[in-house]
C-alpha cells in the first residue's frame, strides 16, 4: 500500500517536473558517455596496456557479478525491503559529466544501470573518500532545497528526519560501501552533444556528507539509470516519455565516445529494430529480459525459459550465463572454430585460441528479438595475440554485459515496457 502511494505521488512528481523540462529539452537529448578507460576519462592509466585494461575489466565483471547476486537473493518479501541489499556499488564502466546547481558546477559521476539514486559529495564533509574535483558546497548555490523527511522521494529510502527536518539518508551498495548525507532538490544541466545545455530543475539527489567504500576519487559521485523511482530515468519520466538508449563503441575504439540519448533522442526506428519485453524484476532497479535460446555454428542452446531469466547492463563487461548453458555454447564454439584451442596467460577464460583462427557470430534469441552478435561481442584478445570466449558462467546467475552490447543502439521504453536494439556502427554516432 505505501508502495503504492509512493509510486501515485512520485508520478504526480514527474507530472510537476514535465512543463519546465519539455520546453528546456524540446523532446530529447544526448549526452557523451566516457569509458572508464578511455583517456578521455579521469581513470585511465596511461601506464597500463590495452591488455591491463581487458584483465582489469573482467576482475571488475566478477566482483560486480558478486554484488548482483547478493542483492538478488535478499528474501525481500520479509521484512521491509531494505535499500542496502538492494543496490551495487559504483563499479560501472561509464561515466559522464554533468552540472549541479545555480551557478552550475561540474561534477563527473559513474553511470550506473545497477542502482537508483544520484548523488555527489558535498560541503561539509566529515569523512568523505579523498576525490580530485573540489566537492560541490550546496550554501553556494540558489536552487538547492533540503528536502524534507515526509517528502516522497525521502519515503523511497532508509532515512530520519534531521534537526530541520531535513530527510537525512543512508543508501548502501552491496559490498557495504555506502553514502550518508541530505536528500536535496536541485538543478541539473547535461552538456547535450547538440551545444545546447539542458536544464531539469528539482532533481531529488543525495548531498552526500559521509561516503565511503570501493569509491574512487576520480568520479564525484555517481548517476543511478536503474528502474526505480529515485533513478534519473524515473525523475525524468514523462517528459522523455520513459525513454533511453545508448550505443557503446567497441572496445579497441579507445578514442570514440558513445553516447546516451533520452526522449525522442532514444527513439529507434527503421529496419532491423528488434524489441523484447523488459520484465520488472523482483527488485525494481534491475531490467529483467527472456533469453531463449543461442545459436552458434548448427548448434542451439535452449536457454531454462522463465520470464526475466537475465538481467541487461551496462556496468558489467562480460555476459555470464547459466553454466548448464554455457558448458553446451563453449563446446559449439569449440566445434565451429577450425584451431587448436590455446591457454589464458591470465587463468580467467577456458577457451582460446589465437588471433588468426576465424571466430564466429552467433545468435541472441530473446522473446520476439533475435541479435546477430559480432565476433566482437562474444570474443576478447586478453594478451598479445590471444582471443579468449569471453563469457563467464555462474550457477544462478545470467547477465548480459556491454562487450554484447557494443555496436548496437539499445533502447529502454519503461512505459512500452520493451527493450529494443538495433546493429549500429556506434561510433558513427
Ligand atoms: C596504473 O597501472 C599500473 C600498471 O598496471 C599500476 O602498477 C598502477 O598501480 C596503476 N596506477 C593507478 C593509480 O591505479
Ligand atoms: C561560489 O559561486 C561563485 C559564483 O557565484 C564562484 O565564483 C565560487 O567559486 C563558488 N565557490 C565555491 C566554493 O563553489
Ligand atoms: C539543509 O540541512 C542542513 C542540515 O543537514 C543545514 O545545515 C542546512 O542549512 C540546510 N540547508 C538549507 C538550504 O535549508
Ligand atoms: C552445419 O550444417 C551444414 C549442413 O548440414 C554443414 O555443411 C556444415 O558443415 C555444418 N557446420 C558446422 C559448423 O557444423
């Protein structure tokens, strides 16, 4: 019941919302998405190889893999849910920049399709992880507002009600990192790839006072995309008619940016559109598809057919796949390439071979969309002349990660409920 309320009155929210934006907007916009490893981002290591990277970005895909199933399989259905079993922390693999308040101060924030709420660091901080950017000083700005401990947004989180009433939250990842502060209303301005700026007013955001855990001080806070209603996503709402996408460059594109679109930027049309149902799963903040089967060669894998089988991600790199599931697919691949299988210098993959063998597509089929996936989604050189099939399997556990994704726009409709994709050269975007 009070979930029901909270959702009727965070709609009459986006409602308020929707005016000031449309107009700010004109329907849609886009903005630059940075891979945490390109040397456009604060992140990268010029001292690590292409290779480093690759190692680096499949321990990230195991840890991260870790914290989704320690949140999926918290028995919400007791107690009341509590929000520090529900979320993973910041280990996404994209950032993007963005502005808060009035004057409008940038901040670079991890983009994060695992968790809901947007925060940064704020003034004062009484222990806060060291970060590089100075930390935004709300007193500074004219648009910010406490938000107050009986507003709705402040009932979608563990808060108490401060001294002035203000809704004082605790939102925890999974790996017991954690951010503490006000939950505060402000401006935000996304730089959108047009030139324009884009201005949403009254954003509930966390002004974190007290954060600390696996974060890094390169990124200043971090941007939720989940599918519950404190995400910009949600706050966005009807005014992008609940709508994004995104096409993320390959990999080796070291140099390219990919891009984030909302609204009618998000929109994919023309031939080769495919879309499949998104299924809420049982967390709201996780997006849920059906996975039937994967072809490979002449081979079929029939995927356990059970609505919301897989979860899609952007902050995972790899895929992982059931391991009944995966055992089958890694011996088709093994048929179907004509090499002689060679080992993974770094022990993580079981499969490879090297760079001259001719690798194959194969086919995604999930309910009503069958993706053709690229070589490029499937397989990853690990090491000078090694390319390992890069898939990982779990016993529970399925995700679909954004090594699959690359090279293809992929479009999230929470009001249609369906994800669709479409083959695109991401960096011609
Ligand atoms: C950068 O990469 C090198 C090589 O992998 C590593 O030794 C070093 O600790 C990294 N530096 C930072 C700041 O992460
Ligand atoms: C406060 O805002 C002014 C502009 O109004 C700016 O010059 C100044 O750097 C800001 N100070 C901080 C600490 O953000
Ligand atoms: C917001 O709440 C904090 C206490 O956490 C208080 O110090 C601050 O003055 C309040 N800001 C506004 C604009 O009301
Ligand atoms: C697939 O089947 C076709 C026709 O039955 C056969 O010619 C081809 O060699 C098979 N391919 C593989 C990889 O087994």
């Amino acid at each position: 019941m009070a979930h029901v309320l909270a959702i009727l009155l965070s709609l009459s929210l986006f409602v308020s919302l929707r005016n000031e934006f449309v107009e700010a907007s004109n329907g849609g916009f886009s903005v630059d998405l940075i891979h945490r490893d390109s040397p456009l981002s604060p992140f990268f290591n010029s001292s690590d190889t292409f290779y480093d990277r690759v190692k680096k970005a499949v321990l990230r895909s195991n840890s991260r893999l870790e914290r989704f199933r320690q949140a999926s399989s918290s028995p919400s259905s007791v107690s009341p849910p509590s929000i520090s079993s529900t979320v993973i922390p910041n280990s996404g693999e994209y950032l993007m920049t963005l502005s808060v308040g009035t004057p409008p101060v940038n901040v670079k924030a991890i983009l994060d399709t695992g968790s809901d709420l947007i925060w940064v660091q704020c003034k004062p901080c009484d222990q806060c992880y060291p970060q590089n950017d100075p930390l935004f000083d709300p007193s500074n700005s004219t648009t910010y507002r406490n938000l107050s401990c009986q507003s709705t947004p402040c009932a979608n989180l563990e808060a108490s009600c401060g001294v002035t009433n203000e809704c004082e939250y605790t939102y925890q990842y999974g790996d017991n990192s954690f951010t503490d502060g006000v939950l505060a209303s402000e401006t935000l301005t996304f730089d959108s790839t047009s030139g324009r700026s884009v201005q949403i007013p009254k954003v509930s955001f966390g002004c974190g006072h007290h954060d600390d855990g696996t974060f890094d001080g390169n990124g200043d806070g971090l941007v939720g995309l989940g599918g519950g209603p404190l995400s910009l996503v949600s706050q966005l709402g009807s005014s992008i008619d609940g709508k994004f996408s995104y096409c993320l460059v390959p990999l080796t594109e070291t140099s390219a940016t990919s891009v984030l679109n909302f609204g009618d930027h998000a929109v994919l049309s023309g031939k080769g559109v495919v879309s499949t149902p998104l299924i809420s799963e049982e967390i709201d903040t996780f997006y849920g598809l059906t996975l039937e089967e994967i072809t490979v060669g002449n081979t079929s894998v029939k995927f356990p057919v059970e609505s919301g089988n897989i979860i899609i991600d952007s902050g995972t790199t790899l895929t992982i796949l059931l391991t009944s599931v995966f055992e089958v697919l890694e011996s088709a691949v093994k048929d179907s390439v004509n090499a002689q299988p060679i080992d993974d210098p770094n022990g993580i993959f079981s499969l490879c071979y090297g760079t001259d063998a001719e690798f194959p597509s194969m086919t995604y089929a999930f309910t009503g969309a069958e993706l053709l996936l690229a070589p490029l989604n499937m397989f990853v050189e690990v090491a000078e002349g090694v390319v390992c099939f890069a898939v990982l399997p779990d016993d529970d556990f399925s995700i679909y990660g954004n090594l699959a994704q690359m090279n293809f726009k992929v479009g999230y409709d929470l009001v249609e409920k369906t994800v669709s994709f479409v083959p695109t050269d991401c960096t011609k975007n």
